[in-house]
C-alpha cells in the first residue's frame, strides 16, 4: 500500500511565543518537536506496511527546519521524508495549509490511505485533516482510536466519540486522522537512526508543486489571528470539599452570602 | 563531563535513553512488585536494534564493541538493572559463539540474536559451583553423532526465557579445569528443562531459573571451540563481559544520585531545602564523585579492550568490582537522603537499593575480582 503521512513541526508546549508583526507564532530558536499526534499516525502507517508491505512517505510543510522532523520520521519507519516550503507558505492557515499540502501530495503520485494527527498542539484546529481530504475528495473519518481491517478493498476503523465508537467502514484512497489511543510508538531505531542521517530530503517550492498565489500562505487565508494572549484569572475562586452533602452545605451558605 | 562520544555512538546512547524513558521508568515498580518478566521491554529494545550492537556487520549487527555495550546498559540501568541484566546476560550467553564458535555456529545463531528475536543465556554456575566454577559436574559424554549432557545449572539469568543457553560441561573430569567444553543447548532440545523461577531480593524483572538436564541429547555440532577449552573461553568471556556489569552499577549510582539530589533539592527542613545543610551536601558530593570515577574507569577500561590488548582481565575486574561497590554504597546513601520517603516503595531508591546487591556477588563476586587482581598484580611484576 502506499502510504502518506502528514507531519508537523510545532514548538515544545513550554516554548509557545508570538511574531508581533503577523500576530502568528515565532518559530526561529525555539525547541522544536513532532506533533505528538502526528507521531502516532506514522506509528500506525508503519504498522500497516509490516502486515501489507508498501512504503511510507513522510511529508511536512513548514520552514527549512522542519527537515529535522522528516529526519525524524524516518529514523521512526518512513520510508522518505519530503519538505515543501516556500516563504510564500508563511502565515498560511488551516485553508491555505489544506490547500497547499493537496497540492503537494497531487504533485508526489497517488497513495492509498493518507494518516494524520488529529490536531497539532499549537493550533489545536483538527481542520487540516479534514480540510485536506475534502479537497482531494477522500472519504475520511477523524478520531480514530483503532484500525480493525485494512485490506485492498477498503478499511475499516473505530471513530472515537465521547460515549464510545462508531465502527466505520470506507474504500480507499482514503484519510484518516488518528487519536493517541490508536497505538504506543515504538522507539526509533539505530538503524533508523542511521538511514534519517544519511537521507535525503527533497524541498519542494511553491512553484514545484503548483500552487497559485492567491491560495497560500497569508494572501490565501481567509482568516486571521487578532490576538493570542493568555486571559486573566477573573474573580474569586473557591473549591469546596468534603462530602457530596458536606459541599453543597457549604455551596449553599456561600451563595447566601452573595445574595 | 563530555567523554567525546562518535556520532554512532551518540545515537546508541539516545536509543537507550529512550527506551529508559517511555518504555521503562513507567512499569519498573510493577515489574519488581509482581516478579514479572520484562517481556514486552525486550521486544521494544529489539526493535531499536540494541540487540545487534556487539555482534558484527556480517550478522546483521552493528560491529560496536565493548564499549558501545557499556553505553547502552548504563542508560538501561538508568531505569531498571533488572531490564538491563536480562540484555547484558543475553549479550553474556552469546559471547562464547563471538568468541570461540565456528563460521557455522555464527551464521546460524548471530542473526537471530542481533535482531532479538532469539535471547541467549549463559550456563556455567551449579549448586557446588560458584566462585570456584571448576567445581562443576555437569558432564558431556560423546555418543555417535550427538553429545548426551547430565547436570543442573543453578540460578541462571534468562533461564526459561532465553533460547540459546552456552553450556559449560566436564568433557573429560579427569582433567579438572582443563577437561571443560561448552555446548550450545536450545530450548526444546530433548533432556532439556527449567526449575522453578528464583524469588529474588532484587532485579525481579529479571528471570533466574535452575536448568536440567537429564540425558539431554545435543547434536555434534554444538560444541564451542575445541573441546577441553571451555574455561579459556569462560575466562575470555568474562573479561569482556565484567565492563558491562560495571556499567549496570554505573547507570544504578547515576540514578540513586538523581533522585537524591532531586529530593534534597524540595525537602524542606528548619526552614530550608536540605540540600543546604553540609551534612547532605557531603554525602551527595561523595555520592557524585564515586559516580564520576567509576564512570572514568569503566569507560577506559571498555576502551582498552576494545584495543584487543594482550592483557585485560585486570582492568576487568578493576572496573567491575569499583563501580559495583560504589552503586551499593550510592544507593544506600540514597535511601538516607531521602530519609522515610526513601523507605517506602512509592519511591524508587528502596529498589534501587535492593538492586545494587547482586551487582557485588554474580559474574564473579568482588572477592574473586580482588583475587584476579591481585594475582595479576603479582604477574605482573617481575
């Protein structure tokens, strides 16, 4: 099968900081890392070519140094790693993202299944995924917590919802983007380590892959972040504890206190 | 303190660092409570190739050596010596094949072993054999195309887990030591069975097992090396193999170190944080220093056989028998620092502490190291 996985660099959780010019986050000299969700799609991509056979390609948007996390991808299994990126690709949002990686993954051939992270830990949208197989027009299911069957006539997986799963079936090509729950990652290997130092990893422009102008990037975003900032902690809190009939005792003289 | 590390080399430590990480530090305490075997922890490390480093790039390895052994088990240790002596007895068990085995027995078994998906374990210690091994009575009596072994190996490490067991048997007792051959005897080989599984102060997630053999009957080929010279291959076998064990109380003191300092750090006591008082400090300053030295002698020493010098049982048990010691005095000073915390079993020092312990008697116990030394000491000068 061929396989594609979606991967992002994002910043470590503890580094998160914000260009003032385009009110987007800074990436330059902060520590970064495999989107933790991401890093669970190529587990399962991985795992599906050692029962299927095929090959994993990796394939990331991000400035020069999301390199390192295509490096990393393929010391965790991926067969190569392709980077496309382009200054024209900055400030771009879940719309022009989506956009710009069907392009590149139109321009790579044809693949089977495509997996990805639920959501990236910086923007927390879980757009991308979807947005991207509605504009290759692949049926997707989000979510997904478990991978029951895959086989050349379609697959079929478990979508996690709050109260359990739906089971759902579909042909393929199709996407899918998973949850944390799917599997545990194994540790990259020595091998692997190997293989990723000595890859070569492809950079594809905008002009490489197709992409008109007007739909990346900042120019083709339709939305824009304002302001991020961490609001202030307003008003009192209290936490009430004891038992169940000790804290509503408690909840009950406060709000008589308030009224 | 930088040990200038090659970028192979590196990757070998980050490999195990990792493993340590996700896959160890969070069920050591179960492991150890219920006596489980690490199964699940093996494979992870098999699938990092960890397996492969010692054994050469003919075999599917990576053709490190001594050294890069010692890198990856000081960080195994790190997180459990338990975990970390399950892989360096199967790197123990398949060193005699390394060592004195034909082309044959290194293609039919090295493979296997570097991909991890077969364990190996060494069998030399008997009930009447420990520190003086040449007591042993486990006998190989040659009939037609196979060898029939008879005799019970005692507390032996991977015991019922591994596939691959390096035997040491008296070919010919008449001869004492020099009438010893070692045979490679496979799990499922007929005569060829487990005692019951060891209730051990420490290094639970480590399997020990008693091995019986009774009329077992082995194929011709499984003989390692000439016959007569299994204790040159046994003595050849431990000098490469102490260094390892020497980093396992590495890895262990480093640890005991980190979860001292750390708990001095918070524990506030008279209004500060202990680690302000000389008392502590002391300790942890004479803790860090052990550390650090041990470190330095374990890596030289590793670096040194891996030069294939003429002599090295020396520095073998020098390094062995310093960093063993020191990982017991480490860990017991540990449990001091972190006071009653340190007692109970929510925190990892009490097995650490009872981890260290084995780390002093097997592979030769430090009275034995002291023995080599000094009778090497007494070589030589003239």
């Amino acid at each position: 099968m061929e396989l594609l996985v979606c991967i992002k660099q994002v910043p470590d959780a503890k580094d998160v900081r914000l260009d003032p010019k385009t009110n987007t986050l800074a990436r330059d000299g902060v520590e970064s890392i495999m989107n933790p969700f991401d890093r669970h799609a190529l587990e399962e991509a991985v795992r599906i070519r050692e029962e299927q056979g095929g090959t994993i390609t990796a394939l990331s948007m991000g400035p020069p140094q999301a390199e390192e996390v295509l490096r990393e991808a393929i010391a965790c299994g991926a067969d190569r790693g392709v980077l496309v990126s382009d200054r024209a690709f900055a400030g771009a949002d879940t719309w022009a993202t989506s956009y710009t990686l069907a392009r590149a993954i139109e321009t790579l051939g044809s693949f089977d299944l495509i997996l990805c992270g639920k959501q990236a830990i910086d923007g927390d949208t879980a757009q991308v995924g979807p947005g991207l197989a509605s504009r290759m027009n692949l049926p997707y299911v989000t979510c997904v917590q478990k991978r029951r069957r895959v086989d050349d006539t379609g697959i079929e997986v478990e979508r996690m919802m709050d109260d359990g799963y739906d089971v759902v079936r579909l042909p393929l090509p199709a996407l899918l983007t998973v949850v944390k729950d799917i599997n545990e990652p194994r540790v990259p290997s020595l091998k692997g380590k190997m293989k990723a130092r000595k890859a070569e990893i492809p950079v594809l422009s905008a002009a490489d892959i197709g992409a008109e102008k007007e739909c990346i990037g900042l120019a083709g975003s339709p939305t824009r972040v304002v302001n991020v900032f961490s609001p202030e902690p307003r008003g009192d809190r209290k936490i009430f504890t004891g038992t169940a009939e000790e804290q509503v005792d408690q909840l009950i003289a406060h709000l008589r206190d308030y009224l | 303190m930088d040990y200038f590390l090659t970028e192979e080399q590196e990757m070998i430590v980050e490999t195990a660092r990792e493993i340590t990480r996700e896959k160890i530090i969070p069920v050591r305490a179960e492991l150890d409570e219920k006596n489980e075997f690490a199964a699940s922890i093996l494979e992870d490390i098999a699938r990092a190739d960890l397996f492969g480093i010692f054994v050469p790039e003919e075999y599917g390895g990576l053709g490190g050596g001594c050294f890069e052994i010692v890198l990856a088990l000081e960080e195994l240790a790190k997180g459990c010596v338990g975990v970390a002596t399950t892989f360096a007895a199967s790197a123990l068990g398949i060193f005699p094949v390394l060592i004195a085995g034909s082309g044959e027995q290194k293609r039919k078994y090295l493979p296997d072993i570097a991909a991890g998906r077969r364990w190996a374990a060494f069998g030399l210690t008997e009930a009447n054999a420990g520190s003086d091994a040449s007591g042993i009575q486990t006998t190989a009596i040659p009939d037609g195309d196979h060898w029939v072994l008879n005799g019970t190996k005692q507390w032996i490490t991977n015991g019922g887990e591994a596939q691959i067991y390096t035997i040491v048997a008296l070919t010919d007792p008449s001869k004492g030591a020099r009438g010893a051959s070692i045979f490679i005897v496979e799990d499922g080989d007929p005569g060829f069975s487990y005692g019951k599984k060891e209730d051990k102060m420490g290094i639970r997630s480590s399997a020990t097992r008693e091995l019986i053999m009774k009329d077992c009957r082995i194929p011709k080929d499984r003989l390692v090396g000439r016959k007569g010279t299994g204790f040159i291959t046994v003595m050849k076998t431990l000098d490469v193999s102490r260094p390892g064990i020497a980093s396992l109380g590495v890895g262990l003191g480093q640890a005991a170190l980190d979860e001292a300092v750390t708990y001095a750090k918070q524990r506030v006591q008279f209004g500060r944080p202990i680690i302000g008082f000389q008392a502590i400090q002391h300790m942890l300053a004479d803790m860090a220093t052990q550390v650090e030295a041990a470190r330095a002698l374990v890596y030289a020493a590793a670096r040194h056989i891996d030069a294939h010098p003429r002599q090295m049982s020396k520095v073998s048990s020098m390094c062995k028998v310093f960093a063993t010691d020191m990982a017991m005095k480490v860990t017991v000073d540990a449990v001091q620092v972190l006071g009653g915390y340190g007692y109970m079993k929510e925190y990892p020092v009490e097995k650490m502490m009872r981890d260290a312990k084995i780390l002093q008697i097997y592979e030769g116990t430090n009275q034995i190291q002291r023995n080599v030394i000094g009778q090497e000491l007494n070589k030589e000068y003239a």
